[in-house]
C-alpha cells in the first residue's frame, strides 16, 4: 500500500484520524455490493463499456492530482471574487487544513478495512459468494488502479471537503468557477469545465471514479461525506472570522447517494 503512514499522521484539527472513519463497507454477499459491482463492471472498463463518449472524457479530465488542481482553482476563485489578502489567505488556510485532515481521513478507513478494488473484484468474482457477481479474468480500468485500498475514496475526500469548505466559506453553494485538468491524456478540447455549484463538482468526482474502473459507488460516496465532515469540523472550530454569519445549516444534498 502506497504511503501507510498516512492513517496515522496527527490531523491538523481532529481529535484523531479516525474521528470521521466511515462506516464499515457493505457486506460481498449483498445486494448493494452486487449493485455497485455490476456499475462498475459496465461502466469502468477499459474496453466494451456503457461510457459515452462524454462521459469518457469527464473521467480522463479528472484523472488528475487533485491537490494540485484545487490549488489551482482556489487561486482562480480567489482572484474572481476580488478577495482581500486577509480574507485569501483565511480561505487557503481553511480549504487546505480541511483537504489535510481529509486526506488522513481517507488513509485511516483504508487501512482499517482494506477493501478490494473492482479491477480485483472482477477478477475474484466467482469467490465472493455472491450469486449476482460474475467474474471477468480478462477485465481492465480504464486507468490503472492506485496501489492502495477502494474504500475510502481519497479524491472524493478531498473533493468533498474543500468544494464544501468553499461553499461555507461563502455562504452558499451556487458560484461559477472554472476547474482545470493536469491529466496529460485528457481530452485537449477539454482542458477546463466551468461549473456553477460547487457540489456538481464533487457529484461529478462521484461517478468519474467509477467510470474510471478504480472505485465502487459507495467508496465514493461515503468518502464525499468525509470530506464534507471534516470541512464542517474545520470551519466550525478554527480560523473564525469575527464578522462571518455561520453557515453551518447549508445543505447542498450533496450526502444523498
């Protein structure tokens, strides 16, 4: 596993990496699993999938460092809406404290479950147990799997905690802004999306991951919740401004799976 000392690094403001460890995975022999399985059995191989086109290009954009690209954006929204130095550096401040405490987060529920892959999943099928999974030996992503747990997801987690640290740090969800790829094989008539919420772009990192074949849905999903937890707890305790209103009831459904 790729950098195992990461579940146990000091967060920067939790109690502990473990404060917001996601529940534990659904069961092999489930009917979620299978669903899930299946999902990403169509949707996220490398050849003969259901992608569309589109959606295949959404997924090699964000096939990307997404610390590196949400850098990049927190600068372009910075600059956009014309934020004093006190106030950019309150905002960086906040979104890397929260995407720091969310990547540990991410480690810490993937070293306490190590759950499978799909592309192992796929491959084992005929040993899970389960009635509605069939295995594939010849199955492959459409990228290559990171070498470290499914569950949870670490961009997810990032994603989901700083697109919602953004929304707090604001007061609202609804803003455009523009995300840039660093993906050297994305489409090149597609080096930028403009979105107008910041949670499209977390539920967009939702389903790439999928489409990419390295992630199952609930992988996903629960490690949005993570990250939008740990944004909660960052902005809630540390870094207040005296003059800001608390957002802390904004609701965006983004936790719906």
């Amino acid at each position: 596993m790729l950098a195992p000392w990461l579940a146990k690094v000091t967060p920067f403001t939790l109690t502990s990496p473990s404060q917001f460890r996601a529940p534990e995975p659904p069961s092999l022999t489930s009917k979620r699993y299978a669903t899930a399985f299946n999902e990403v059995k169509r949707m996220g191989a490398r050849s003969n999938s259901d992608r569309t086109a589109e959606q295949t290009d959404l997924a090699l954009f964000w096939y990307s460092n997404y610390l590196a690209l949400w850098e990049r954006a927190l600068r372009d929204i910075a600059t956009a809406n014309q934020l004093s130095i006190d106030d950019s550096a309150r905002l960086f401040a906040l979104a890397n404290l929260a995407m720091g405490d969310a990547v540990i987060t991410a480690w810490d529920t993937k070293l306490h479950y190590h759950f499978w892959r799909p592309y192992t999943a796929i491959h084992e099928a005929d040993n899970d147990g389960n009635p509605e999974t069939t295995s594939d030996p010849n199955w492959l992503p459409l990228v290559n799997n990171p070498n470290y747990p499914d569950y949870t997801s670490g961009a997810n987690n990032v994603t989901g905690a700083v697109t919602r640290m953004l929304a707090l740090f604001f007061g609202t969800d609804e803003m455009t802004f523009t995300v840039a790829t660093n993906y050297a094989l994305a489409n090149p008539q597609m080096p930028t999306i403009t979105y107008h919420r910041f949670s499209d772009a977390a539920r967009d990192v939702v389903n790439v991951r999928i489409w990419e074949g390295i992630h199952f849905r609930f992988a996903d999903v629960q490690a949005r919740k993570q990250g939008r937890h740990v944004a909660q707890w960052v902005f809630s305790h540390f870094l207040r401004s005296v003059d800001d209103d608390d957002h802390d009831d904004l609701d965006d459904g983004s936790d719906e799976e």
